[in-house]
C-alpha cells in the first residue's frame, strides 16, 4: 500500500525534515517506489509537484528536500501501484475545485468495486485509480449537499465523515484531505500524528536517524502537527488513531466534530 504524510500548522512551515523520512521509504526502507506527491497550499491555491520515479531516486524530490518552501497546510503522498499504471495522471495527491478554492486529497489502501457500485455526476477522473474515482465520488456529495460553503462547518464535516465510511465499505479508505481551510484525515487501517509546539525539543527520524532540534528553528507561538501512516521518527509521543477515526486538524490544533 501506499504512505501519507500531512502537514497543518498555525503559521507556514516547511516539511522538509518529515519528508525526508518520507522520501527513504520510496524505494530504500520501503516499497513505496512508483512515485510521489507533494502539494502546497498558498492561499486557496495548491502548488503540486509529482514525479512517476521513486522518491529516493526523484532530482524534483532531493529539490524538494533541500528547499524551504513552506505552507500551513502540505498533503503529500509515496505510491505503491496496485491498481492502474505508473503514470503521473495515477500519481497523488489529485486536486479539483470547488467553491473558488482548491480540494486536495492522497489516499492509503484499495477499493474492490467502487466504480461499479459509486456513479459519479459532476467530478470525472483524469487516471485509472480507484483512488481518484472515490475522490471524485467524495466531492460529488459534498457539491450535490453544499453548492456553497455552508455557514456550519459541522455540517459539512459530517457530510465528509459519513461519506468516508460510505466508501470504506469498498475496503481500505484511509486518506488526507484539505480545503485550504482545514485538514481532513480518515483512519481506515492505521494513521497517527504528532503535534510540536512550546517547549519543543529534539526528533529523530526512524529511517535515517537524522536528528533535528525544533527549539532553534520554531518560533515559541508555532504550532505544528504532522500526520502519517506510520511514525516518522522514534522518540516523539504519536497518537494512533482508532479504526474508522475521523479528524480534523486547523491553525496546527487536531480537533473532533464541532460546530
């Protein structure tokens, strides 16, 4: 399967130092090697940088790494192909519009079924992945409910919440998502996250052992917190999320449903 790693903080950070631990399991600790994703909000914008080549392999991904591009809200994404080809139109995160900003989402696992079984209206997809089928199926229901934003976001995070298990039922729908507002995370077989704020300290990734002291590159009012589907580094306090486990994360704050 594949591995995701998001971002949400208050003020715009960079995600080099997660995804370098990241970028390891596509194709060197992991089998994530049929590409990578990275997307950044500026705005109601998303910029997103994909490459078919591994991650450890990818000249666009060691820029990535080595670069400080920052955003309050990064969605990224390493691929192991199960269904549709390696190409860049299967490869995550996948974008659409709606309400004059930018949805985007990266999904971990597989859905037996989906396209027979889920027709879509308005959303099409643009590769063969049962990934963005069910993205495009998700934003068909949220448009279909809300042709606007509705003034209760409680509303419209319940709408994501119950068509989440909707599509669950397919198989394996764990997934990140974001309207440059709020990120969104489901937990279908496994997620955590770790948020780092004052007094920060030390973290060392799993994959390399690199070590990074967050109390010399965070300011004392930042707050950060990084989700993943699996632990990146071994000496932080990661929450497991719960199987069917719906989240919501804002300003770098994880939350549940609220008005």
């Amino acid at each position: 399967m594949c591995e995701l790693l998001g971002l949400c903080a208050n003020e715009p950070a960079d995600i080099r130092f997660s995804f370098s631990g990241l970028k390891e399991r596509g194709g060197r600790t992991g089998v994530h090697k049929d590409g990578w994703g990275v997307s950044l909000y500026e705005g109601r914008a998303s910029n997103i940088f994909r490459d078919t080549q591994s991650s450890v392999k990818s000249e666009m991904a060691h820029f990535f790494q080595n670069t400080s591009l920052k955003s309050k809200i990064i969605i990224s994404h390493i691929r192991q192909a199960n269904r549709g080809r390696v190409c860049l139109e299967n490869t995550h995160p996948f974008k659409r519009e709606l309400w004059g900003c930018d949805w985007v989402f990266a999904h971990n696992g597989q859905l037996k079924g989906i396209k027979k079984n889920k027709h879509l209206q308005f959303y099409r997809p643009v590769g063969s992945t049962d990934s963005e089928y069910a993205f495009c199926y998700l934003m068909d229901k949220i448009r279909d409910a809300f042709p606007s934003r509705p003034r209760s976001n409680k509303q419209l995070w319940q709408l994501i919440e119950a068509v989440a298990h909707e599509i669950n039922e397919h198989g394996i729908f764990s997934f990140l998502l974001s309207d440059s507002r709020y990120m969104y995370a489901f937990c279908s077989n496994r997620m955590c996250w770790v948020t780092r704020q004052y007094p920060f300290s030390k973290a060392r990734l799993v994959d390399t052992g690199k070590v990074i002291d967050f109390s010399k590159r965070l300011k004392q009012n930042e707050i950060v917190t990084v989700i993943a589907s699996k632990a990146l580094t071994d000496n932080e306090d990661w929450h497991c999320m719960e199987k069917g486990e719906f989240r919501v994360f804002s300003d770098g704050v994880s939350k549940r449903l609220a008005a």
